[in-house]
C-alpha cells in the first residue's frame, strides 16, 4: 500500500521533470531564433546601409543624386561600339575594337619633351586643335607645359604594357598601365603632359607644380580633363596620374565642376 503510494508520488515527480525539460527545451529553441534571428536582422540592416553610401570619393554628390547623360555607349562582349565618339569611354572593362586606327590623326603644333616626330606625337585633329588652344592659355598666365605621349597604336601599347608587366609584374603594372586594347591613347583623344619643373618626367610630383596645378585647374577651359583623379581610383581602375589629360569637348566643363570621373558623368561604373 505504502509501496503503492511512492510509487505513484514518484511517477508524478518524473512527469513534472520531463514537463519541465520539455520547457526547457522549448524556450531554449524560442530563445535561440530569437537571437539568431535578430543577429540576422541586424547584419542585413548593416550591408543595407553600407550599399547606400555614397561611392564617389572627393565629390559632394552621393550615389542618389548624382546625375548621368544619358549617350550610347554600346559595348558588345567588352568591345566598345562608338569608337569615334569624343565621349567614348575606354576602360579595363571596355576595349576599343581590334584594329581601331583614329581616321584624323594630326600632328598639334605645341612643345614635346622629344624631337621628330612619332607616332606618340600625334591626336585627333579637334584633340590636337583643343591642345594647342590649352597650351596658349597656360603660356598666357606665364605657365609652360610640354607634351609627352599622345596616340599609341594596339602594338605600341601592347609593348609599353609587357614592359611593364616585366619591370613591376602584372598586379603592380595593371594600377597604372592598360592592356593593348584598353588605353584611351588609343582613341587619339588623350596626351600625357609634364613640366621642365619635374624633369620632362611622368610623375606623379607633377600635382605638387605649379604647371600640375595648372593644368588640373584649367584643363576643362579647353575641353580636357584630367582622367584619372586622385581618391576616384576604384572607379577609374587606374591610379592617379595628374599628366593624362583626356579630351571630352564641351563636357570637359561640367565634369570639372562636379569633380567627377567620365565614368560617373556617362553612368557607366562596371
Ligand atoms: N596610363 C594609362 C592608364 C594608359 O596606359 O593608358
Ligand atoms: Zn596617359
């Protein structure tokens, strides 16, 4: 009877135990979701925030309000399809189409750091126009500037890159040298530019000059701009270089103002 008794008050206690370890359990998992649940949460809210800051370095406009043109600039499998357009954007991503030749190469009557004349001599004839306007400005405000490196066919870029693939190695020469196919000297509409102040040489010492100053302050009176800007390197692909100056008319104006690369000006940041 007694043994009855315990036995029955025994059978309750292990009910309520497995109860409460069903409870346990229970608000375990609940408790367990919750959080997992919140830490999800807060990491989206997170990469949702990161993706809403502005990319555009060194402007004072964000990725929402930055405006665009709206011009073509077809590409078929990474080749470009306005290789004639003053505006046409070469880049890593986008190459000119093999064999591209500018059809109005001219020869600008302004200073080189060399004699003779070479291929590198030459630019578009309305680049070269707009060159020699450029250099008149800068003599009229006492300010000498002198031309280095203009059109390069697919072979000579393709030597200047290996050269620098061999010198520095592909990682190192990629920030600052482009694949045969993918230089804006290519497209005739670009001159690399220095000063007597920093030897003749390509160098980035050349933003320290008053010629470098300048020039990064002018250049769009005469429809350049400097292509590649110092804190803009994730979007151009290419380091800073104060000497590259690129041809883009009447566009040179607003992109200066903006403070903006040609790849934010046209939209186009793949
Ligand atoms: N230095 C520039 C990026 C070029 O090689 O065209
Ligand atoms: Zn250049």
């Amino acid at each position: 009877m007694l043994d009855e008794k315990i036995k029955r008050v025994l059978g309750k206690g292990m009910k309520i135990l497995e109860k409460i370890k069903k409870e346990y359990y229970k608000t375990t998992i609940i408790v367990s979701i919750v959080f997992v649940g919140g830490f999800a949460g807060l990491f989206l809210m997170q990469i949702n925030s990161e993706s809403k800051q502005p990319i555009y370095a060194e402007t004072t406009e964000t990725a929402d309000t930055i405006e665009t043109k709206e011009i073509e600039q077809y590409i078929e499998d990474g080749v470009i399809t306005n290789p004639d357009d003053i505006l046409a954007l070469v880049n890593g991503n986008r190459r000119l189409p093999d064999g591209f030749v500018p059809q109005d190469l001219v020869i600008p009557d302004v200073l080189f750091s060399f004699s003779g004349e070479h291929e590198q001599s030459h630019m578009r004839l309305e680049a070269a126009e707009a060159l020699e306007e450029l250099f008149t400005l800068a003599l009229q405000d006492g300010i000498e500037l002198i031309a280095v490196s203009g059109y390069r066919s697919f072979e000579r870029q393709d030597a200047i890159f290996n050269r620098n693939v061999e010198q520095r190695g592909f990682e190192d020469a990629s920030q600052f040298s482009a694949q045969a196919g993918h230089s804006e000297h290519q497209t005739g509409l670009a001159m690399d530019v220095t000063s007597r102040s920093v030897n003749l040489q390509i160098t980035q010492e050349l933003s320290n000059t008053e010629e470098g100053q300048w020039l990064a302050e002018n250049a769009h009176r005469a429809g350049f701009i400097i292509r590649y800007l110092e804190g803009k390197e994730h979007i151009t692909g290419f380091s800073y270089e104060p000497w590259h100056i690129r041809y883009v008319g009447d566009s040179a104006e607003e992109i200066f103002e903006r403070r903006i690369t040609l790849e934010e000006y046209l939209g186009i940041m793949e």
